[in-house]
C-alpha cells in the first residue's frame, strides 16, 4: 500500500517528529492502528524494537506485546533494522495491538483483608461476583447481596473489565461493601421494587428465557471430516459436545484482545468456564475478514515466509496429530496430550453472529466459518509474564523438540502458556502453531534459544523419543486426517527430523541444532538453508527427492561433525 492510499488526518501531522537526526538517513514511513493513521520519521537504521517503542511512546500506547506488519509480513525481529525489511519512505506499516486479555484485581473488603484475581477482560463484574462465590468462600463473606467499588463508583453487574482497563498492564483495585439489601430493611423495599420494574421494562428475568431459546437456534456447529473414517478420539467429542451445549444457552463467543487473527473463546453452558478456542480460517492475519485490519495478502503468503493464508487451521491441527504421546502413537494408546503439551485441537466449522462479519451476517451458510478448535487450557499466564529462569530444563526441552520437529516459525514466549499447580511447579503448555512447517525455514525464530536451559543436553528419555519419530509416518498420518502436505512443507518436515535426530545423536544441544535452523540476522542464511541450496545445486537434472534428502544428509553430518570439533 502507497502513502497516496491512505487519507492522512491532518491533525495527526503534528505528531511527525525528528529529534536529533542526520536529515539526509530519515524516511518518511506510516504507522497505522486501529484504523488511524499517523505519519512517523524514522531511520533506515532505527531498529523494529525502537520505532514500535518511539510510536507507542507518542501515542501513549503502554504495553510491548505488539505487532508490527509490513508488506503481510511481520517484523518479528526486533533487534532487525528498518531497512532490513525493506521499508522504504512513504510506506505503511501497521500495528497489531495486543491487550492482555487478562486483567489483574485486588478486592478489599470493608474489614481490610486484599484478596487478588486475574479475571479476563471480557467477563462482567457479574461474573467476578460469581466467581468470588465459588472459589473465594472461604476467604471473603459474601452472604447476601454484596456491591463493589471502584474509585468510589459502584459497578453495575454487566459493567465490563475491558470497558473500565484499557492499560495492558493494569492493576484495577476493587471495594467490597455488604449490600443495602442485607443492611437496612427501607432500602431492602426500595430494592425489591427496583427490580419489579427492571422485569416491566424488558431488561429482567421475562426476558431471559426467549432470548436463550433464540439463540439456540441461531448458531451451527458442527466437527469436519475430510476422510469419514476418522474417527475422533472421545476426549475431542467432549470439547465439541461442552462447545455446541455453550452456544445452545445462549453463551456468545468472546473474541480475544491477544490475536492477530480472530481468537474465539467458546464457553461452557454455565457461562462461567471456556472449554475451547476456536480460529476461523477467513479471520487470519492477511485474510478477507482479520478483525485486525490487516490488508489482505496480495500473494496468498502468511504473515511468515512460507505460509499461506488461510492455512493456519490445518498446521494448529496438523501440530496435535504429530506431537505424539512417549507411550507411542496416539491412535495406539488414545492418550489426549502428547509429548509436549500441544492442546488437543480439531477442525470444525460454526456459524455465529458474534464471529467477524464486515459485510454483514444472516442465518445463512456462507456466513459459516471453518477454523481449528482447541481445548481452552486453564493457565496463570504466558511466559511473556515470567522470567525463563523459572522453567525446568525438562518443560523447556518438550517445547524445543516440538519447535524443531515442525520449524515453527511463530515460537514468541507469548505462545507458550504456563500453570502452576498446588506444589508451585510450572508446567508449559505450547499454543499457537498456524506457522507450523512452513514451506522454507527463512522465518523461523524461537525465542527459548536464549534460555538457558536450551544449551542443556537432552535427557536420555528425550532422546529415545526423539530417535523414534519418523517423518514418513508422520507424513502419511497428516494424510490419513485429511491434510495432502504440500511438498515444500513435507520436505521441511523431513529435513527438520533429520537434523534434530542427528543432532542429538552427537549430543548437540537445543541451542546447537536450534542456531542451525534459525538465521542469525535477517538477511544472512541459516546454516540449514545453506545445507538445502548446497544440496540443490549438486543435484543433476531428472534426480528425485529420495536423492536429493540424501545429499541434504550427507551434507548436514558433515557441518555438525566440524561443529562439535
Ligand atoms: N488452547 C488455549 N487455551 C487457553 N488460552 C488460549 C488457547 N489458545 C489461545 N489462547 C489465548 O488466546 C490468545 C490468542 O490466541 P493465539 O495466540 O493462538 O492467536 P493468534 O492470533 O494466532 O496470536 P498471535 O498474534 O500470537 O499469532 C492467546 O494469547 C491466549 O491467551
């Protein structure tokens, strides 16, 4: 997209700054959010981390979990310059915000005992109340009515989180107080009569039941089946059953503030609990109906080199099928979770209002979305949210092994999700791979390669699991469930199991095999590319690809050999 597409407001002219700088490097680039666009000056030579930082800083934007996208790719590393992506004068970049979709609150109560939550920004101040009930009986009194305060105003039960915290990293502090209704016998009338005259005018409990049987109607969701003979696995029937019954009770789909896709969390039929999270195949990042805005990709090409739009619901499925359990092939023991926590995830198709529809919506099937659905993990955050310092080597290598298996090009610590349970233990749970074996290895990054648990040697139990994966198995399982792998994409998966397996067969740690995989900088090849374009240009005219992976064999012992001189 050219400047001359995009209608500059000139009041945001003013915002054009240049502090300091040799005018002759700056360029004039554009930022939009939001819908809004800001003209910014920046250097050839600035880094992605400070030009997200200089425009979030002017605009007041807090927060340093945004995307920047340029050109339907996104500028993922943010120690790489400018320029290195391209960017010239006049062009426009977009910004992903992300809002954390959970929000941190401390409740007082009138006695002065603090009580903390994490509650997401899409619940009410209802649920909260609820939510307190349940998990908080022993800690607070909440007999009877009780009210809740913010800076002085009382929250009325339908008042949304996100409608009163819209800083990413806010702490919003909450006063309990024992209700008129339990306190002073007058105003308990007053209330009763307040509430008698909620049901006349439509908004209480008359109303409730017809707007539920509504909505039963008024949604479609069903699993897909590319092969019928796939049977799904029963713990997959439960996500979906505990999905459709959700939907049934009139419980929308709430859309995450974290994605730069359309994220959906599907809710049980209490509408206290999220049983899974569903992403449709059109809201993409660079899809026809991304809720972010995100121009539609001119080429097909995803958000990451070697992916394509409208692809990324397969890879999140495709990701499950191949993180086998260490007992063996899920097929064999029917286990849900697999070696390295993927969540169990299927593809479905649904059709909701609630879901992106720019064009509008009817009851009708080409409003219907395809996406993956993927069981909702209970967490205590992402490891955005904690030093790695607090993982054990053993959680960390489960996630490396999954990374390198399927060259997951999208592997930020946004992506891993953790849980603490009672012995303060963490576990991770990796979310997240629409980016899974893409077609090339150019964009894969993975942030644990700093970690310093990545420059461990696996264990011998990882190890044993790693010589027992087999790409050609794994290709004709993605198969069987109904996924054709492009050639590229096999390929990749192909050569990826060979490096890792013969990684660990000379001891290589996930940092070693890892800075094979993942380029240094931007614009110089990783060690694997040059192995692939090495084996490429020995190959003469009519040999296949049996010869052509076993000249990439050859090729990647004879690097990892003088790497562990
Ligand atoms: N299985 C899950 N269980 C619990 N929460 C989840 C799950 N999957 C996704 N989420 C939540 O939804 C948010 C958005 O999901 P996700 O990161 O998959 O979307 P995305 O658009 O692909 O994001 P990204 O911008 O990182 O590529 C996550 O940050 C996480 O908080």
């Amino acid at each position: 997209m050219s400047a001359a597409e995009v209608a500059v407001r000139p009041a945001l002219k003013e915002l054009v700054q240049w502090q300091g700088r040799c005018p002759g490097e700056s360029i004039l680039i554009y930022i939009t959010v939001g819908g809004a666009v800001t003209p910014m000056r920046v250097s050839e030579s600035d880094s992605i981390a400070s030009v997200k930082m200089r425009f979030q800083t002017c605009k007041g934007i807090s927060g340093n979990r945004h995307k920047l996208v340029y050109d339907g790719r996104e500028l993922a590393r943010n120690d790489a310059l400018i320029k290195d992506y391209g960017v010239n004068g006049s062009n426009v970049l977009h910004l992903v915000l992300r809002l954390s979709d959970m929000i941190f609150i401390v409740v007082r109560t009138a006695g002065g005992k603090e009580f903390e939550f994490q509650i997401d920004r899409h619940r009410n101040v209802g649920y909260l109340k609820q939510h307190i009930k349940k998990k908080g009986r022993d800690l607070i009194d909440l007999e009877g009515c009780q009210e809740l305060f913010c800076d002085g105003e009382e929250l009325h039960d339908q008042t949304l989180f996100g409608d009163f915290c819209y800083a990413d990293d806010g702490v919003i502090h909450l006063v309990v107080q024992k209700s008129a209704k339990v306190d002073a016998k007058p105003v308990h009338k007053d209330l009763e009569l307040s509430v008698v005259a909620d049901d006349v005018s439509g908004v209480g409990g008359n109303h409730v039941t017809p707007k539920i049987q509504q909505h039963s109607v008024d949604f479609w969701f069903e699993p897909v089946f590319v092969n019928p003979n796939v049977n799904l696995f029963p713990f997959l029937w439960d996500m979906i059953g505990s999905t459709f019954d959700g939907l049934k009770q009139g419980n929308h789909p709430i859309r995450s503030s974290e994605g730069t896709g359309g994220s959906y969390f599907m809710q049980d039929s209490t509408g206290m609990e999220y049983v899974s999270v569903f992403k449709p195949i059109d809201e993409e990042p660079n899809a026809v109906n991304n809720p972010q805005g995100l121009p539609v990709s001119s080429n097909g090409e995803g958000l990451k080199r070697g992916t394509r739009v409208g692809e990324g619901a397969v890879r999140e499925v495709a990701a499950y099928i191949l993180d086998h359990p260490r007992a063996g092939p899920r097929l064999e023991t029917g286990e849900a979770i697999g070696f390295a926590g993927v969540p169990p995830t299927a593809m479905v198709q649904c059709l909701h209002q609630d879901f992106n529809h720019p064009d509008g919506f009817d009851f009708s099937p080409e409003h219907s979305k395809v996406g993956s659905l993927q069981m909702f993990m209970k967490n205590d955050g992402n490891c955005e949210d904690l030093g790695p310092g607090a993982f054990s080597v053993e959680e960390v290598h489960k996630i490396t092994v999954l990374d390198l298996r399927m060259a997951n090009a999208d592997r930020h610590a946004g992506n891993i999700l953790f849980r603490k349970d009672a012995d303060g233990r963490i576990f991770l749970i990796p979310i997240d791979h629409g980016y899974c074996l893409p077609e090339n290895f150019e964009d894969c990054t993975f942030d644990w390669l700093y970690w310093r648990q990545a420059r461990q040697p696996y264990s011998p139990d990882t190890v044993e699991y790693i010589k027992s994966l087999d790409a050609e198995r794994d290709i004709e399982l993605l198969k069987y469930y109904g996924w054709d792998v492009p050639v590229e994409c096999a390929r990749t998966l192909r050569i990826s199991t060979i490096l890792l397996q013969k990684g660990v067969e000379r001891g290589l740690t996930p940092y070693d095999i890892g800075s094979i995989m993942c380029r240094e900088d931007l614009n110089k090849k990783s060690v694997i590319e040059e192995i692939i374009c090495e084996a490429q240009e020995s190959l003469l005219p009519g040999m296949g690809e049996s010869v052509f992976l076993e000249s990439v064999s050859q090729i990647i012992d004879s690097r990892i050999d003088k790497l562990s001189k």
